[in-house]
C-alpha cells in the first residue's frame, strides 16, 4: 500500500531532474497486454520532454533505461493494481503499484510530480482496525483504498492464551452452595464462596478487553488515529469501556470477524469511517469559506502568496483541485513565485510544488473535486499565521 512514508521520501528525494510516470492499469485477462503499451508510450512522451529540456540523447538513455526494461517484463504486467506510478532519477528508479487509478501522465522536471498521489492521502484517511474475538485479534492499518496487517508485539494472542490464574476453584472439600464448610477451618473462605463460573468468566474477558486495548493504545501513542472494532456485543462492549481505547474508537461493527473475508471486513470499517471523514472535510472548507468571506489573511486562494506561505512553513491545511495544474517560476532562495504561460522555458507546476512544500513543512495536503474551491481557484489554504 502506498504510503505516506513513501510520499515524504518522493518530496525529499528532490532530483534536479525527475521523471515521473502515472497509468491506470488493468488487472485481470487479455486487457493487461494494454499496460505496456501505455509505459511504452509514456516513457515516448518523457524522451520527447527530455529532449526539449536540453537533455543529451545519452543520459536520457541512462535515465529511461529501467523503465524500458520494465516494458518487456511480462510476469510484472501481470500483477498490477488500479494504478501504477514509476519515478525516475539518476539514483535509479521507484515504482508503486496504486489502490486507485491515475490518468495517463509523463512529467519531466525539478523534483517528483506527486499531485496525482495525494487523492491516496486524504486529509484524516489513515484508519486503524481491529478485529476481535476470544480465539484471535489483528489490527489492520487502513485507508480507505486498502488494509494491511500490523503486528504489535505485546497484543495478546487469544482469551485462552492468556496468563491468568483462575480464581473460581471448588475444592474436594468444600460443601455444596448453602452446605455448611466442613472443609476445615483454614480453608479460604474465596475458595469456597467465590465467583461463579460465568462471573469468572466474564471476568476474564474484560481483563482480555483490557490487555487488548492498553497493547493498542500503547501502539498508536506517538501518532493517535481512529479505530474501528469490529467485535461481537459483549466483547465490543468490554472494548467500549477500556479506558485505554475508548477516546479513540470512531465506531463499532457489531459482527463476528471470523465470519469475514478480509475484504467484508474493510469494507464494513470504511463504512464506519466515510461519513467522519466527509464530515472533518466539509468542517475545514467551511471554515475556509468563513474566512476568506471575512477577509481574514489566513484564507489564502491567491497561487502566488501561497507559494511564499508554504515555503514559509506557514500552510496548515492546503486544499487542491483534483487533477488541476498550473504553470509558473519559483526562487528556492527567496520563496518568490510567478505564474507564467504554460510550457515556457524554466516554468514548473506550482500545484505541486505547493504541495511539496506545504507537505514537507508539516502541513496538511487535500485533494478535493474542482467544485469544492471558491472562484474555480486550483489551490487555496488555511494558514497557520
């Protein structure tokens, strides 16, 4: 799964010259033999930019050449997800099979064109999951595209497995519930008296719930996200009131995961999650729009001062339109911008770049459709100061 480790690695790899390739790919039957041939012509259109870029004949060579293998590498084409992105340098190349799938793109230039990733990284996206019952639990690190396991060392494996003593014991001794004690007079009076079979019982499942939910807790200390528990009644319930957890449950799925294939299972978490982040999507344009309606100077939609913000670090939330671009110069020295006629010499996409920039400088990156920005602009954001 794509990640947003590997989009920050894409941001700080920063080649003076990069070549960045996006396809949609197709999965199944004769319809894979189309994934080449769509490289093939993207890497054509990347040659050809190179070449207008002053790039001798040579280098290009050396720069494409991994790709050009890629081409004729039958077996690879044959596994392939929604979306293929490939990244090119002289450090060698990177490529990412996608949840999702990309339109046809070849970009040449300074740095990594990630614009097309970011629909992968939406604002508050990354969810966890987990799944439990008495026999197993596993936590899944989620978006909604895809889930993968994660193993947390200290989880405990099972109810069964767990290293309690039990504390209901009915000793030979003992007389039967109302019978006198003639077990003797030393004899524990818990022993003979305590907890039922079910109150043991439940019990034990709570201490689980409460192991389970302290190990998780502890996971997700450095970095909190939302969780879904999808959990039968009783064990859910103990899961709800695991003080450890409780603040960072978003929802429960009340089912028996066991019953579950891996892709019910996700599919259910997402169904618990798309209305949150729907939700925290729609809070922060609104609170965009209050801001630019009350011209407040941390409402930014102009591309020019949001440029200067960026590499100020000042971008908190940058909000882009989908598949939107725009053609312009930057100083790295003075963080001056110019939007400029697209395809004159020396121009770059100031779309991506502020997306770099806002990312790399800790902010927050959204891709939204083209109707959700004020004025048809293409970028706007909400400053920190």
């Amino acid at each position: 799964m794509f990640s947003q480790d590997d989009l920050t690695k894409l941001i700080n790899a920063g080649p003076g010259i990069g070549v960045s390739l996006f396809l949609p790919t197709k999965m199944v039957g004769r319809e894979t033999l189309q994934n080449p041939i769509m490289m093939k012509n993207l890497l054509a259109q990347a040659r050809a930019k190179l070449d207008a870029s002053g790039i001798p004949r040579a280098e290009a060579d050396v720069l494409l050449g991994p790709a050009m293998d890629m081409v004729e590498d039958f077996a690879f084409w044959q596994h392939q997800g929604h979306g293929l992105a490939v990244f090119l340098s002289t450090d060698g190349m990177k490529s990412f099979k996608l949840p999702a799938p990309v339109a046809e793109l070849a970009v040449v230039g300074e740095g990594f064109h990630i614009t097309p990733l970011l629909v992968l990284q939406d604002m508050n996206a990354s969810f966890v999951v987990l799944t439990a019952t008495a026999d197993e639990i596993h936590v899944y690190q989620a978006t909604r595209f895809a889930m993968t396991a994660v193993d947390i060392d200290d989880l405990p494996v099972s109810l069964e497995a767990m290293d309690l003593p039990p504390d209901y014991e009915a000793p030979l001794q003992s007389g039967g519930y109302g019978r006198p004690n003639t077990g003797g007079q030393n004899m524990p009076k818990t022993q003979v008296y305590g907890d039922s079979p079910e109150e043991w019982r439940k019990g034990r499942l709570i201490e689980y719930a409460r192991r389970i939910a302290a190990s998780l807790a502890a996971h997700l200390a450095g970095q909190p996200k939302d969780v879904v528990v999808i959990a039968d009644a009783e064990l859910g319930g103990h899961l709800a009131r695991a003080e450890a957890l409780s603040v960072m449950i978003a929802g429960f799925v009340e089912e028996n995961p066991a019953s579950q294939d891996a892709a019910s299972l996700h599919a259910a978490a997402c169904e618990v999650m798309q209305p949150i982040h729907a939700s925290a999507l729609d809070e922060a344009l609104e609170r965009l729009d209050a801001m630019l309606a009350r011209k407040d100077a941390t409402g930014c939609t102009d591309p020019v001062a949001l440029i200067a913000a960026a590499h100020a670090g000042r971008v908190d939330m940058l909000f882009v339109s989908e598949g939107a671009s725009l053609s312009g110069t930057f100083d790295a020295e003075t963080g001056a911008a110019m939007v400029v006629e697209d395809g004159a010499v020396g121009t770059r996409d100031l779309v991506n770049l502020a997306a770099q920039l806002s990312l790399r400088n800790g902010g927050v990156v959204t891709a939204v459709a083209p109707d959700r920005l004020p004025d048809d602009r293409v970028m706007a954001a909400i400053l920190r100061y």
